[in-house]
C-alpha cells in the first residue's frame, strides 16, 4: 500500500498546531537510520487508518520522491474529536526478521454444527496475535477455520496453521493462549434439561 508524506523541518508544540489547523497531521519515521520529521494529508491518513491492510502490512511510504517501506507502528487520537495528531513509522529492512502484530479472521462459524443444531457460541477470545518474520513473509491476516470446533472445545495459537517463513511470538506468562472458544449457554443447557424431563413424564426438581 502507497503512502504519501511530506518533509517537514520544524517540530514542537506550536508548528504541529498550526500543521493540524491546516489539515496536516505531524508523524515521523524512524529506524535504521536518522529520524525524519514527516507530515501527512490528514482526510488521506483518517480513511487509510480505516483499512486494515493499513495497520498490518509494508507500507510503501514515499518522501520527496523517494520510496521507503515502513510499517505503522503508533498513531495518537484526540480523545474526542475525529482527528489524528500524530503517527510513526518504523523502516524495515528486508534481510531483518520484524515482530508485528496480525489481525485474526475468524472463517466458517455460521457453518459450524456445533454453532447450527446444537445452539454453541463460539467467542473470539483474542483478534490479533504477534509474529515474527521477514518483510517479504509478513501476511495481511491469519485465518481461523471454525469449521469443526466443539461445543466445549478451545483453539489455542499454536493451533492455527502459520504461512511459510512465520512464527508466532508469545508471552512467556501465555506460553499457548486460547484464541477462541464454543460454549452452551447456561438458557440451552436449561431448556433441554426441561424437555427431557417432560419427555420422560419427571418434573425437573425446584431449586
């Protein structure tokens, strides 16, 4: 994905109010090599932030003519208005391996039998995880099929099938973390308590 930025030379509280009044927002980029001072269209970024591909992926961020691949690595919000006031990119080097975090695209639920004719729920404990890889290896998202998990059943991480060249990065505190999970709830469980007692004439007791 293209970005476009311009150079700027002068930081400082009061430049970056004058940048944002006038519909720039400040950033810089940084990392294996000097810092470079940045501004972009801030209409442009607000829409990129949108897309997801824009929060996991190689950007291609051009200065001044000159392209650079980067990676987004913070962005500050107004805490109330719908304004960026700043972002930073770190540059990747291709020969490095990077550590980045990829979103979690859950696939086939609605499919699931568990979910269908036995009344599951299945619950997205975690929406991203942190790999490790080289740039050229970095994937826009991991999917997870859905398709045959149980009611009662978890999917942990290392359950999830990596593209080539990727690994996983986790917490020593969460040495295999579930990502997601299938439960009955409590009213289903209930519910065919109630109508296997009926069937077999038992009246469930009070509690």
């Amino acid at each position: 994905m293209k970005v476009v930025a311009f150079e700027r030379n002068k930081q400082g509280t009061g430049t970056s109010r004058r940048l944002r009044n006038s519909g720039k927002t400040p950033g810089i980029v940084y990392g294996g090599g000097d810092v470079q001072l940045v501004e972009l269209d801030h209409h442009a970024l607000w829409h990129a932030l949108k897309k997801e591909v824009f929060h996991s992926s190689i950007l291609d961020l051009e200065v001044a003519s000159k392209s650079q691949q980067v990676l987004l690595r913070d962005v500050q919000y107004h805490p109330f208005k719908q304004l960026v006031l700043h972002v930073d990119f770190q540059r990747v080097d291709a020969k490095k391996k990077l550590h980045t975090k990829v979103p979690l695209h859950f696939m086939n639920q609605e499919t699931n039998p568990a979910v269908k004719l036995s009344g599951a729920v299945i619950t997205h404990v975690v929406t991203e995880l942190e790999v490790e890889c080289l740039p050229a290896d970095l994937p826009e998202f991991l999917e997870i099929d859905l398709a045959k998990i149980e009611a009662g059943q978890t999917m942990h991480a290392k359950d999830i099938p990596l593209p080539k060249g990727v690994s996983l990065t986790i917490a020593i505190d969460a040495e295999n973390p579930v990502v997601a999970s299938a439960t009955i709830p409590a009213a289903v469980v209930s519910e065919e308590g109630e109508g296997e007692a009926a069937e077999s004439g038992e009246t469930p007791a009070a509690e």
